[in-house]
C-alpha cells in the first residue's frame, strides 16, 4: 500500500527529474570537446619522445591529441611527431547532399577516396585530403549516402567517391 | 595392398575450409588440413607397407612400419601449401610433424635422392633439402590420416607441398638429377616458396569506440620475412606487428584498424622480404564493409 510518505518521495523525485532534463545548464557543465585529428601517412608511434617505435598507425586514422612538447604530441597509446597530425574537427558521419547538381562540396572526413566507378573495389583514382572542394555532377543513392560523381576543373569526370565523407557547400553552388 | 578410395563430397568441402579456422592456434587442426584435391588417394596398410631404400637399382635396406617407428624421431613444425596459395585462399596449413629426418635413414650420401609414392608420383630432392627432410608418419599428435599421406609423408621445410609426396615408398638416391612426376607432366613447378601474407580475418569491434582487429599470416618458406604491410583503399603501406618468424613456418601478424567513416574498404597485404615486395601475383584485396563508426 502507497503511504503519504513514500508518495510524496516518489512525486518529488520525478518532478526534479522532469525539471533538471529540461535544464539547458548540463550543456555548461559538460566537459569541452578534446582535440582531434587525423595521421598523414603511415605514423610511426613511439613509446616516448625520441624513444623507440612500438608500432605504427594507418594512413587518415582520427585520433585526440594531447600535450604537444618538442616537436611531439602526446596520443592515446604513445607519441607521434607533431608533423605528422594534421588537427582536424570532429565530424558528423552523415553525408550532407545538395539539392542540385552540380555542386561544390568539401572533404569532412579524413581524407576522401575517388574510384573509376562507384564500387569499393574499383581502381582508386585519387586521395583527396581533408577539407578539399571539388565539383559534384551526379550522385548514386546507396549505403551511407551513397556515391557522388567528382568532375574535375574541365566538367569531366574524374570519378566517384562515397558520399558520407563530404558535405555540401550551398553557399557557392554555381 | 593398394586401393584407391574415392573422396565423398564432404571430403571435398573439407579440403576448401579455409585456415582461417586455425586463427586461436598457430597449428591447422588435422580435420582441416590442406589437401589437393584428386578423385582418389592410395590406401596403404601399415602390415604390408615397406620403405625401401636403394642406391640407383641397388637395395641398401628396406622397412617396416615397426622399424620406422623405432628409429628415433624428430618433431618439426612445418608449413605445406600448394603452389597454387598465391590465388588462392585456403592452400596452406601448419602443423607439427613427427617422424625420421631423412638423413639418419639413408646409410650414404649422395647428390640427389629420389622420393616416390604410391601413387606414382615422385619428386627430386637436392643434397640441401635432403638434409632438412623428415619422413613423417604423425601430425599434431595423431597418426597421419590416409588422406594426407598415410603411413608415410616426406616434409621438406620450405617447398611447395608437390615436393612433399604422400605414401612414400620408395628413396632412391642418385648422383644426377631425375626429371620427376611433375616435370615428366610437361609442368615446371617451383621448389621454393614465394613469399606472401594473406588477411584472414577482420574481426568486428567489440564495443563503440574500439578497433577492428585484423589478423592474418605470412610465409616466405625457409627465408625471413622482414616485415608485413598492410594498405587500406591504395593508401600508405604500413607496417603491422608480425610475430618472430621460425624458417619453414608461417608467421601470424595482427593489426588495429580504426575506420574514419563508414562504408566499403579494400585492405591488401604484402609482405617484405630482402627489402622489397616479392608477391609473384597481386593479392585481390579483402574487402570490409564498415556500417558505422561511433
């Protein structure tokens, strides 16, 4: 049986739950976002600064950063030469499509890989870093936003890449 | 004495699993080892079965199962692939092999020595792979199956497994070369093993934020492998850790892998020896689809 008292508790716990999730100040109270970014090539990872190699990371791997000191830069499970990160922000995974094509759009993610068709397992044309604008001509829908067809500065096509690693650029959208 | 057996289908089956299978142990289980296929394969009874020995035409000695068994024996870990590993995926295991090196057989030397089996194919060893060459007549701990070889397999560390007969019944020494079963086919098989690394698994993360965890082998056969590299999509070759190698045995290497974004990836492996790439045919790549990275 439901006392006055054990009543009582249970509305005064769910109208401060209902209340503290409609507060706007946990965003404040949640810790910034920690530095990311991405290798450039294969990265040799040292145990210390200067010390010795004890693996290596793959090419375009996104990783949060910490003290850069001498050249070097703390990483989760070592240190890497600080030349060899490229700082880059996070990114939501989700391909953003223009309305239209053609299109100019930029490199989010990493890096950006063109195929001669929209196939995983096509020849690789090119390897287009982070934040690169390339024109958009046509689009495939599939998986992860699917395939964007890549002209290159004459309108031919260069080839395809996957959409989920760039995002439109409206504002100068010819 | 012989007869031959015919292979059911899910013999056949067998024989394509993968090595995969074998990823926990660095031994291949003797269920799944690799075997060539052919319609049928000698059955070969212990009681009846001799060894015999010569020197050309000439009967230096001839065995029994018994005296083999007797004679003193030798474990060697040993990898045996087809020729054919290079485009394709499930040629190779590892096993340990137990038997009589060769070598404490045979009462003289020579140049060369002829091995034949049962079922008629014969192969030519040089003075140098005679040394390394065990006559097995056990894997991993069991009995040699009659599939692979039973009673008797040449292993010779470092070839293809076409220089490794199976039901071996006669060892013929010689001081010139013979043109063997393969050869006298029309075919010129390699002796050595070419290396090259394979990606035998890519095993999921296991929780958000983790690696994909790739895993697979090496084998240059009696050379050492230098390192493995491992591309993703035509990027950078990078180096993975590989495991100390031992001559004549494959190597496992592994890797963390962490996708920038989700969708299809082509991975290739290859692997260094003498300071440069030696694959005799370019791998087709593995491809992993990534649904999604948290």
């Amino acid at each position: 049986m439901l006392t006055r008292r054990t009543f009582l508790k249970l509305g005064g716990m769910s109208l401060a739950a209902y209340t503290l999730s409609r507060w706007d100040g946990w965003r404040a109270l949640q810790p910034l976002s920690l530095p990311t970014g991405r290798t450039i090539g294969a990265v040799p990872l040292y145990d210390r600064p200067n010390g010795k190699i004890i693996g290596y990371h793959f090419p375009d791997r996104v990783m949060t950063l910490g003290k850069a000191r001498g050249g070097w830069i703390a990483v989760e499970d070592g240190y890497v030469a600080q030349a060899a990160i490229e700082p880059m922000p996070t990114w939501k995974q989700t391909a953003t499509l223009p309305a239209r094509f053609p299109a100019h759009m930029e490199v989010v993610a990493p890096a950006a890989i063109v195929r001669t068709e929209a196939n995983a397992l096509s020849p690789v044309v090119a390897r287009i870093a982070h934040t690169s604008q390339m024109q958009a001509v046509d689009h495939l829908s599939g998986a992860h936003g699917g395939w964007i067809a890549l002209a290159d500065a004459h309108g031919a096509l260069l080839g395809w890449s996957q959409a989920v690693g760039w995002r439109t650029l409206d504002d100068i959208t010819p | 004495m012989i007869s031959p057996r015919f292979l059911s289908r899910r013999d056949l089956f067998t024989a394509l699993r993968p090595a995969a299978r074998a990823a926990s142990s660095n031994y291949t289980p003797t269920e799944h080892f690799y075997r060539e296929l052919r319609n049928h394969y000698p059955v070969v009874s212990a009681e009846h079965w001799r060894l015999t020995l010569a020197h050309g035409a000439q009967v230096m000695a001839s065995l029994s199962h018994e005296d083999l068994l007797a004679s003193p024996a030798t474990e060697m870990d040993a990898t045996l692939c087809s020729y054919a590993v290079h485009s394709s995926s499930a040629l190779i295991s590892h096993g340990r092999w137990c038997g009589v090196a060769l070598r404490n057989l045979l009462p003289e030397r020579s140049a060369y020595a002829r091995v034949m089996g049962a079922d008629g194919r014969d192969t030519t060893l040089t003075r140098q792979q005679l040394e390394n060459a065990v006559m097995a007549y056990a894997v991993n701990g069991v009995e040699l199956p009659a599939h692979l070889g039973y009673p008797v397999k040449l292993i010779v560390p470092g070839t293809y497994d076409h220089k490794c007969p199976g039901w071996v019944t006669r060892v013929e020494l010689s001081d010139t070369p013979v043109a063997d079963y393969w050869l006298r086919q029309g075919k010129v098989l390699p002796d050595d093993v070419q290396p090259f690394a394979r990606i035998e698994q890519v095993l999921p993360r296991s929780r958000n934020g983790a690696p994909y965890r790739l895993r697979g082998i090496a084998y240059a056969g009696l050379r050492a492998i230098q390192r493995v590299e491992v591309s993703i999509d035509d990027g950078d070759w990078t180096p993975v850790s590989l495991a100390a190698g031992v001559p004549g045995c494959w190597s496992r290497w592994r890797a963390e892998w962490y996708p920038a974004l989700p969708g299809s990836y082509a991975l290739r492996v290859r692997a260094i020896v003498d300071g440069i790439d030696q694959h005799p045919v370019i791998p087709r790549p593995f491809v992993v689809n990534v649904e999604a990275v948290v």
